[in-house]
C-alpha cells in the first residue's frame, strides 16, 4: 500500500463527520437504485451500501443492453439470471441508467 493511500486511509478513519456524510450519501443513492431498479420490474436478492444484486429472467441480455447505454454490470458464469448493479456515480449516470430500462427509451426487450 502506497504512503499516499495509508495517510488518505488513516485521516479517512479519524474523520467522523466525513464517514457519517459518506454513509448518508450511499444510503440516499442506494435509495434512489431501488427505486429505478422496482419501477424496471427487477426483483433484488441482497446487495450492500455499494451494489445490488438482482435476477432477470436473462442477464446476459440485460448486461448487453445496459452496456450499449455505457453501463457496465456485473454479470457471473455461474448464474444465467443475476446481475451486479453499483450505485450510479452521478445524477447523469442515473437518468442514463433509468433510461436505458425504461421500454420508451431504452430496450422494450429487456427480460425481467
């Protein structure tokens, strides 16, 4: 581990207000996933304050289309019907995510 990451690590730790912040902004942002991943027809099956973790009756159609929308998922050879979806990095990047599983705007075909 770098000099620069240890000092980042350790303010980062001894920072109460900034970790209270962070862990409000995630809960928000998770929040806001839930929603446009419900209003899509997506079942979640678990996930943390970073990710969820879906099931699609196709992930890998669904990690294509999202794909193609510039969104990148996390698919796994070992299941055919789930996905990894992190929370959106920005207010773009979620309009761009609501977007790409909307059928108007984005693929009518998507499996849920």
């Amino acid at each position: 581990v770098s000099g620069a990451a240890l000092e980042i690590g350790t303010r980062a730790y001894a920072d109460f207000i900034w970790q209270a912040q962070t862990q409000s902004r995630l809960a928000e942002a998770a929040d806001r996933l839930d929603l446009i991943l419900h209003e899509a027809g997506f079942e979640q099956v678990g996930g943390t304050a970073l990710f969820r973790f879906i099931t699609t009756k196709d992930a890998y159609a669904v990690f294509e289309t999202l794909a193609r929308a510039g969104i990148y998922t996390r698919r796994f050879a070992w299941s055919k019907t789930h996905l990894r979806v992190g929370l959106p990095g920005s207010s773009e990047t979620e309009a761009r995510l609501r977007a790409a599983l909307t059928p108007s705007t984005g693929s009518a075909s998507l499996p849920r």
